[in-house]
C-alpha cells in the first residue's frame, strides 16, 4: 500500500511539473507575442510530464512482465543520468552568471548575439552595452567585436557592434573586428587568431562579455583556446532565463564533446 502511494505520490508530482512547463510556454508566448526560439522544448516536456504522471497515477508496474519491467529500469537509469547532469551542469551555469570580474585583461571581447538587417537583437545589445560599462571602467582598452554575418543580416555583427561603441564614445583604433565566426567556439578560434598575429604572448588575459547564462560555456572554450579567461555577463530578460539555462545546457554537453 505504501508503495502504490509512493508511485500515484510521482504520478501526481509529474503531472503537476508538466502544467509549470505548460503553462511557462504559454507565459513566453503571450509576453513577447511570438513563438520564443526552443521554449516549443517546455510545451512537449510538459506534455510528456503529464502523460507519464497519468500512466505513473493508473497503473502500477508490477502489472507488467518481466520484459517491460527491465525497459523501464534501463530507462529510469538514464533518466536519472540526465537529470544528474543537468543539475551539475546548471549549477556551474549560475555560478559563472554570477560572477565578478575584478582583475584588468590585456584585451575584452564582445561575442555577436544576432543582429536583424543591420540593427543589434535584443541579446547582442545587452552584450554590447555591458562590455560600454566595463571599456568605461578600463579606458584605452583594445577591444575585439567577435561575430560574422549571416543569414538576413546586412552587416557583420562585428560591426554592428564597432558602429554602437563609436557612437558612445569608444575610440575607433580601440576597436578590433573578428567577422568570421558563427558560433562560440569559432568566436575564440579566430579572436586567438588574431591576437596571435598582433601579441605574441602566450597567457593573454581575455575579459568575455556574454550573457550570463552564456559565460560558463565561453570560459572553458576561450581556455582551451590557451586564454586566462575571466566572464563578464550581461543581464537578460528575466522570463527568458529558464529557456536560455535549458538551452544552454544541451549547447555545454556538445561543446564538451565535439568542440575541439
């Protein structure tokens, strides 16, 4: 009897966790009126909650036959894996989001967020001006705009950004553009590139200014690049946080493996 209240006790936690997810979906489309890039991930992990919760509430494993009972241990296993790594994962996200920067770099970089035509998405502007606060607190310090052009933009998001810093008061010569990369791990390749050519040092110290949920992953690729790397994080909008924190962590397990 205990146990049958334990199992209906997940069912009901499931099913619950499921509405949150729905309902955070529902939050995100009517806020920004508009489908949020990955939140459609919320809405089927919540559907799939419910599902599972009502199966968990209605029947009972011990009904089933030995074949099905090991499936469901073998996927209880992995479940419990990705939920494991989740948390750790997640954990170092919102400790890099947090952190403080207190040490002078010989260089900052800016990494591109997107830009529409030739204007600055919300996510690169908030990047933009938190790296504007921290060039203020440092003057004279060589900064590199790191963001090629892609589809539907006129411009480089390397210059999207030079064009906003020179009109707030940013020394043009101060400014080094990266165009070419497309991702943050390229953002680090070629940042490394072209310091390699202009400072021959080997331990250069690099301030990178992203989003908060985005410095954890920046960070250890700007490492393995050989850079003594310290975040900056830009603030996001506070509804959009969850998406970004679920998204990045699949963006971290495959920059882990594959960005080498």
């Amino acid at each position: 009897m205990k146990n049958l209240k334990n199992h209906k006790g997940i069912g009901y936690f499931l099913v619950a966790f499921g509405i949150i997810n729905i309902l955070y979906f529902i939050s995100c489309f009517i806020v920004f009126s508009r489908f949020v890039n990955f939140s459609e991930f919320f809405v089927m992990l919540g559907i799939a909650c419910v599902i599972l919760g009502i199966y968990k509430i209605r029947f009972h494993e011990n009904n089933f036959n030995e074949v099905v009972k090991k499936f469901l241990t073998v996927l209880k296993v992995f479940i419990s894996i990705i939920v494991i790594s989740f948390i750790f994962v997640e954990g170092c996200i919102l400790v890099s989001a947090n952190e403080s920067h207190n040490k002078k770099p010989d260089y900052i970089t800016i990494l591109g967020g997107g830009i529409s035509g030739r204007n600055m998405l919300l996510v690169q502007l908030q990047r933009t001006q938190e790296a504007l606060k921290y060039i203020k607190q440092n003057p004279g310090i060589k900064v590199i705009a790191s963001g090629g052009q892609g589809r539907g933009e006129d411009i480089s998001e390397a210059e999207a950004m030079r064009i906003y810093l020179v009109q707030h008061g940013v020394k043009n010569e101060d400014i080094i553009k990266e165009e070419k990369s497309k991702n943050t791990l390229e953002n680090m390749k070629y940042t490394r590139e072209i310091l390699k050519k202009i400072d021959g040092r080997k331990n250069i110290q690099l301030a990178v200014v992203t989003s908060n949920f985005h410095v954890f992953r920046a960070k250890f690729l700007a490492k393995r690049y050989g850079f003594q790397v310290e975040g900056v994080p830009a603030p996001v909008n506070y509804l959009l946080l969850p998406n970004y924190c679920v998204r990045e962590y699949f963006g971290v397990v495959k920059s882990f493996i594959f960005d080498r």
